[in-house]
C-alpha cells in the first residue's frame, strides 16, 4: 500500500489504515504488527506521525505495547470468570453468586449522602444521609478483582436488627435482617460498561483502554420501596456475568 489520501489529521489517517487492517484480518489478534520502520515506509509519514496513530489505537484499545518487542494486536481472552449474579434462599439464609470470593482487604465503612445518582435509585432526595461500605474482592481460582459498595440509607438501618451498629455486614446477612424486619424483598439491576476511573483502574488491575463492567442492583422491600443500593464494579476482559430468570419466583433477581 503506498501513500494514503484518507482525509483528517496525518495520524488519524495512518490509525485508520491499521484499523481497517485488524478488522479484514490482516492482522490477526496476537500477532505482531510492522515495525515503525516498515510503518513509516508503507505510508510515507514520518516517525511521529506513526507513533501518534499507534498511541491512538493503543487508547482504543486495540492493540498492545510490549516494551522492547513492539506492538501487537489485542487478543479478546475469554472471561476467566462468571458471576452468577441470582440471589437465593433458603429458609432464611440468602446467597448471592460471589459468596466464595475472598476479602483483599478489611471493608471501608463511612457516612456519606445520596448523589444525583444514587438518590433516585433509593428514592431519595439528594443529600440524604447513608452508610457506605466498601470492599475489595478477589476471586480465589483466577485472581480476578472486584468492587462492591453497599449503601444503605438511615431509615433502613434503624428498622433492621444491628444493622446501624454494623453496616459492614455481609449482604446475605442484611438480607436476612430485613426479611426478619417483616420485607418481603424483590431485587432489580441494571448492567452497564463504561471505562474506569483512574482509582477503578488501579484497583482493579486493568489494563489500558479496558472498560469495566457495573452493575447496580436495588434491593425492595414492601410497597417496593427501596432499601439499600449495592454497586459490582469488575474488569470486562475479566468477567462475565450472568443471571437465571424464573416466572413463577418472587423472589427472582431481573436483569434489565
């Protein structure tokens, strides 16, 4: 291929290039791609301009830098892991589907208020008080991290036995205070990817250009009104989750 005409900024037409290059299989997922040298002479640009697009392709996520080797096209893994995301119960005893991760470290416990986000999820104003916990959790088998924050509003935590001395209980456990509080609790989620935080990133051990995984999940007690609000935040290269639906359960966890 010789010079290129595509319009837009140099790089921007080198990226391009490349890009379409990995999506018709030119360079297949692993493999290496040319060297700046052969890179500059393919398109008759300079060594700027090719370092440029290959740092835009990298922030896209589509290829890889491995110090003193060169660049290579991302290989999509398979999740090294699946959260099964359905909560059952048993008599009273509850079960979530990352019971068997570990704690990386003991949980962040703090006071804080609704945001523009979160207020409307527990319907509530913004700015109203709630205790916040947060975990880090790893997965025993593959090592894969995990966010969880629980937050769980005051009102809630006075009507549940312990639950205002002791927010960093196990999510099971509140759901079980709750059910003995007299709730009969329905659960509703939403599932969204979107790139991390800088905090997320570091956290989580992802790598550059990697979006995460959030789900957010509502538990609901009589009236189905809202009582806490926990949020799973995980690396998508990492994991996968899923879900079983059943019509007749009212106890069934519905992904949206």
């Amino acid at each position: 291929m010789g010079e290129i005409q595509r319009p837009g900024a140099l790089y921007q037409q080198v990226a391009a290039e490349i890009r379409s290059g990995i999506s018709a299989g030119e360079y297949t997922p692993g493999a290496p791609l040319p060297s700046e040298a052969q890179l500059i002479d393919r398109y008759q640009v300079s060594r700027p301009t090719v370092r440029k697009a290959i740092a835009a392709l990298r922030a896209e996520g589509l290829i890889e830098v491995i110090h003193g080797k060169g660049s290579y096209v991302r290989a999509v893994p398979a999740p090294a892991v699946t959260i099964e995301r359905t909560i059952t119960h048993s008599g009273k005893a509850f079960r979530t589907g990352h019971h068997q991760w570990q704690q990386a470290e003991a949980p962040t416990v703090y006071r804080t208020t609704t945001t523009a986000t979160t207020g409307p999820l527990l319907e509530l104003a913004e700015g109203e008080a709630l205790f916040a916990v947060d975990r880090l959790l790893t997965d025993p088998d593959t090592e894969t991290r995990a966010l969880h924050r629980i937050l769980i509003p005051f009102a809630t935590a006075d009507k549940a036995q312990r639950l205002a001395e002791a927010p960093d209980t196990e999510p099971e456990q509140i759901y079980a205070l709750l059910t003995k509080a007299g709730h009969r609790l329905t659960w509703h989620e939403t599932v969204s990817a979107r790139m991390p935080l800088p905090d997320e990133r570091t956290a989580l051990h992802t790598p550059d250009a990697t979006p995460i995984i959030h789900a957010t999940r509502t538990t609901h007690g009589n009236d189905q009104r809202p009582l806490i609000l926990e949020e799973l935040r995980t690396g998508a290269d990492r994991t996968q989750l899923t879900y079983r639906i059943t019509a007749d359960s009212p106890h069934t966890l519905h992904a949206v």
